[in-house]
C-alpha cells in the first residue's frame, strides 16, 4: 500500500470498523479478517485492536468477554447508541467529502 492510501486510510478507519461493528458484534481478530477480505490487506491486528481500544475509551462500543477454546476469554465488541451516533456522523461527513472530491474530480463543476 502506498503513503498516500496509508495516509487517507488513517482518516477512515474509525468508520470502517463502526461499519463492521453496525452489521454485527465481533471481537478484534474478526474484524481485521474482514478488512482483508474487502480489500484493506495491509491493516495491522494491532492498529484495529488501538481503534477499539478508543473506542471502548470514548463509550461507543459495548464489551462482552466470551470465553474461547484457545486461550484466554476474547474481548467481544458491539455498536451501543453513542457509536451508532458516531458511525452515523461519518457518514454524513463522507458523503460530503465524497461529493466535493467528485467535484473536484471532474473539473469544479
């Protein structure tokens, strides 16, 4: 990956794991897992893992600890109000961006 999509992908990726978040509750490893599969291949387990961290820090996440077959107790994380609020924010300031850039893309006009 690039220093530019390095850069631009530091911007977004609170909103892309609130995304993942929104569809379904997961722990870390999963949520990096999907990522990768949609595309983000060069994404750190511990830079998703500084995300929610954050998260759990501001109030945007619920945590449940579910026990695993393999080692200690996995951190389980959902969306609650004030990250769905959150989420709902970095949409409507994508969308913006988005639509000036697109702007921008074709001209100014």
């Amino acid at each position: 990956m690039g220093k530019q999509m390095t850069e631009m992908l530091k911007g977004t990726l609170e909103g892309l794991v609130l995304a993942i978040l929104a569809a379904r509750s997961a722990y870390g490893y999963e949520i990096t897992a999907r990522l990768r599969e949609q595309g983000f291949t060069d994404i750190a387990e511990g830079t998703v893992y500084a995300v929610l961290v954050r998260f759990e820090q501001k109030g945007l996440v619920d945590v449940e600890k579910v026990p695993s077959e393999k080692g200690p107790p996995r951190k389980v994380y959902s969306l609650n109000p004030a990250g769905q609020q959150y989420l709902d924010e970095f949409w409507r300031t994508w969308s913006f961006l988005s639509e000036r850039l697109g702007q921008l893309h074709e001209g100014g006009r």
